[in-house]
C-alpha cells in the first residue's frame, strides 16, 4: 500500500506543480515523446535480461504492491510452540506441524528434523537455500536497476531527435520555442520513470529481499534450538532478538500453526 500511496502522491505533486507554474497538463503530454521512452526501456530491457528472469521480476514488483502479512512476532511464538511440544511428546510429534504449514522454508526444517538428520546437515541445507532466495531478490532487483539506468537514456535520445527535427526547421523561428519544448518532454519522461518508478521499486524490492532473509534466518536459529533440546526460555530469548522494540512490545499468537501449534502451547507454561 505504501508503494502506491508514494508513487500516486509523487505523480500528484508533479500535476499540481504544473498549474501552480501556470501551464497545463496538457502541454507535457505527446505521445511520440512516451513511446520513444517507455517503448525504448521495455525493449533495451527485454534484450538484457532471459524471458524467465522478467516473469520473475514482474512476479516480485506485483508482490511489492501487495499488503505484507509477515509478523516476525507470529513467528517467535510459533516457534516456541514447538519448541514446548518437542519437549514433552518428542521431536517426532512436530511433524504435525509440517503437515498443515505453507511455508516451504519452513515446513523443509521441521521434516529434517524429524528425519533426524545431522544439524551440520540441516544448516547447511537451509544456509543453501537462504542464499539462493537472497540471489533471486538481487535477480529481481537488477531488472529494475537497469529499467531505471534505461529511462534517462531514451529519454535524451527522443530530446536529441526532437532536436535534430528543430534544427531541420530552423527558418521558422515561430515554431522554434514550442519545439524546442517538444524535444524536452522525452527526458522529462525519463527522468520520472527513473525517479518515481523504478528506483523505488528496487528500493522497495530490496526492503522485502532483506526483510524474508532476516525472518527465515530467524526460522532456521529457532529449529537448530529446537532440534538440540534448548530450553523455550532461552529459545525465546535467542529469537527475540531478531525483532524490533515494537515487535517486541505485543507478542503475536502465531496464525500459523495448527490445530496442535502455537496458540495452544504458547499459552502454556514454558518448559523449565
């Protein structure tokens, strides 16, 4: 909500900028000038990057615009729901939990814990994957850096046809103010294409990117705590430092967990 909210305002305080000088909005729209510069950035970005990473990146600019739902808190408290169950049924009770969560990174830690697998093992796998999800974020991230690095490119290059036709016409100064403001719309274009669209983005990109790693670096402490018998008390005081003040203030019930999952055995006592 937050991306639409920034761009629609910014693209708001430009309109308005535009009779507060005493012009119109019209006179900035030319449609020559747009296809020269978004065509043109479409197109130099199609040649960059393979079909498959666009997809992606699109996936990924979607979800930028969707509300998030994670809550790290949630999180904590799912996990020491576990954490309590492992402690009094046994590690192989928690592969209820695996049946019924959607989180893939997640639900891949519980069954090899259950499968009794090495520690050294499971972090090693879950490492791996945390790596790859950090390398598809930069992925996405790079579609948009070069959609920003395109648009002021396009934009000077329709000015410089814009000028090129100008000077074809030179005789007629009559027309020669009016072109020369033609010739300029292109990197105005460009310039907000860069600016308010797909720098933002990546930035937003990059927050998501950086907040799922820290939440899944998090999931992953908590299982290896889980799996070596830790303590919930200290396995809560390990994960809360992952969170923020704010987070930290109103601890969540996980909605996440299962008919045997966090609710329940978060608000039993802890194990000792």
């Amino acid at each position: 909500m937050s991306t639409i909210i920034g761009i629609l305002s910014g693209l708001a305080c430009v309109v308005i900028s535009f009779y507060i000088g005493g012009g119109s909005i019209g006179a900035y729209i030319n449609a020559p000038s747009v296809f020269i510069t978004v065509g043109g950035v479409v197109c130099a970005t199609i040649a960059s990057f393979p079909i498959k990473r666009l997809k992606d990146a699109i996936q990924a600019v979607k979800n930028a615009f969707k509300k998030e739902t994670d809550d790290a808190s949630a999180d904590v408290e799912f996990l020491i729901g576990m954490a309590n169950t492992a402690r009094k049924e046994g590690i192989l009770a928690l592969e209820n939990y695996a049946q019924e969560i959607e989180d893939p990174f997640l639900k891949k830690g519980i069954m090899l814990i259950v499968d009794g697998s090495d520690p050294e093992l499971i972090k090693g796998i879950m490492e791996t994957e945390l790596d790859f999800i950090k390398e598809r974020h930069s992925d996405n991230r790079a579609v948009l850096d070069a959609m920003a690095a395109y648009s002021p490119a396009f934009g000077m290059i329709g000015t410089l046809i814009g000028l090129i036709n100008m000077l074809k016409n030179l005789s007629d100064m009559d027309t020669l103010g009016p072109q020369m403001a033609l010739a300029l719309i292109t990197t105005f274009y460009g310039s907000m294409l860069a600016n308010l669209v797909f720098n933002p983005l990546s930035k937003k990109l990059k927050a998501i990117g950086s907040r799922e790693y820290l939440r899944k670096e998090m999931i992953l402490e908590g299982l290896l705590s889980i799996q070596d018998g830790e303590n919930p008390r200290i396995i809560r005081e390990k994960l809360n430092a992952f969170l923020s003040r704010a987070q930290l203030k109103e601890p969540q019930v996980s909605l996440g967990a299962g008919e045997k999952g966090g609710a329940e055995h978060v608000q039993e006592q802890e194990s000792a």
